[in-house]
C-alpha cells in the first residue's frame, strides 16, 4: 500500500510541476485576478487529489485537472454575474429612492406644509368644541362678524359671545404652542 501512494504521489508531484502554470495561465484567460486563478488550480488539484481514485485509467489527467478547472471557472464566474446583478440592482434601487426623493424634495413647500399641518390641528380642535362655541367662533372668525353682531343674530349676551371666543382662543394657543413662534415669523 506505502507503494501505491509513493507512487501517486510522485505522479501528483510532476502533474504539479508540468501542468500547474499552464492550468493557471488557462484559468487566467477566464478569470483576470491571479490570486484568484491559482487558487482555483490548486482547488482543482486538491479535488483531484482527492477523488484519484475515481478516475478512470483510460482517462487523461491533465484533462480531468482541466475539466475541474474549467467549471470552478464558471462557477466563480456565475458568482460573480450574480453578485454584480445584485449590486447593480441595489444600485438601480438606490438610483431610483434617491431620485424619489430629490424629486419629491423639489416639489416640497415647507411653508404650504406647514400651513396645512396648522390647518389640520385647527380643524380637529374646532371639532371637538361644542356646536355653540364652534358656531360663534366661526362667526366671528370666518364670517368677520363683530361681537354685538353675533349676541344680536343668537340672542344672547355679548359678555357670553366674548367668553365664549376667548375659549377658543385660550384652546388654540394652547394646541398651537409649538407653532407660534413660526407664525409670527412668517408674518
């Protein structure tokens, strides 16, 4: 048995020899990376180190070895086409959220954002008010009616209307707190 692997291992040896520059210079012509070339030839030589005893006799070593090289070729080949198709999808993904949001960050207008946000929390404060209070308030603040105009049309007492507008009012400072300071600038 001692025989038998010296004398494998002597084959391999002169395979490694005659053959292994030759198998790299092959792999390099498919894979430019030199470190990555010779590391696929001695992958290839260790797969056959390993499976010599599969191999049948009629069959030519350095072919086996060449085969072997050939598909870890391709193999690293079709790794790298699938991580540049990734990483080209990533970046058509990232091209096209970035552009979102330049395009989206163009058309923005802080201000009608900002009014519409002011807006909105006017409205939902109003809605929560009673129909009596929200109605004198709109009178007065959409309907520019004064105080005695409003007691007048509702029949009630202006000292009721002024309490109930300051109401509101006191409301809406207190919802709008963080707001005012940028409405007196905007003014």
């Amino acid at each position: 048995m001692d025989e038998l692997l010296k004398l494998e291992t002597e084959t391999f040896n002169k395979l490694y020899t005659d053959y292994r520059l030759r198998f790299i210079r092959f792999a390099q012509t498919y894979i430019p990376d030199t470190s990555m070339a010779e590391d696929i030839v001695m992958e290839a030589l260790e797969y056959y180190w390993e499976h010599r005893k599969e191999i049948r006799n009629d069959e030519s070593i350095p072919s086996y070895l060449l085969t072997v090289i050939k598909h870890k070729c391709l193999n690293y080949l079709r790794q790298e086409r699938f991580h540049i198709e990734k990483n080209n999808s990533l970046s058509e993904l990232a091209l096209w959220e970035l552009d979102f949001k330049i395009s989206a960050l163009s058309a923005c207008d802080p201000y009608e954002l900002y009014r519409n946000e002011v807006q909105e929390l006017v409205t939902n404060t109003l809605k929560k008010l009673s129909p009596k209070t929200r109605q004198i308030f709109l009178m007065n603040r959409y309907g520019d009616l004064s105080y005695p105009d409003i007691a007048k049309h509702l029949a009630i007492n202006q000292k009721t209307v002024e309490y109930h507008i300051s109401k509101v009012l006191k409301l809406l400072r207190s919802v709008l707190k963080d707001y005012l300071s940028c409405l007196i600038s905007l003014i």
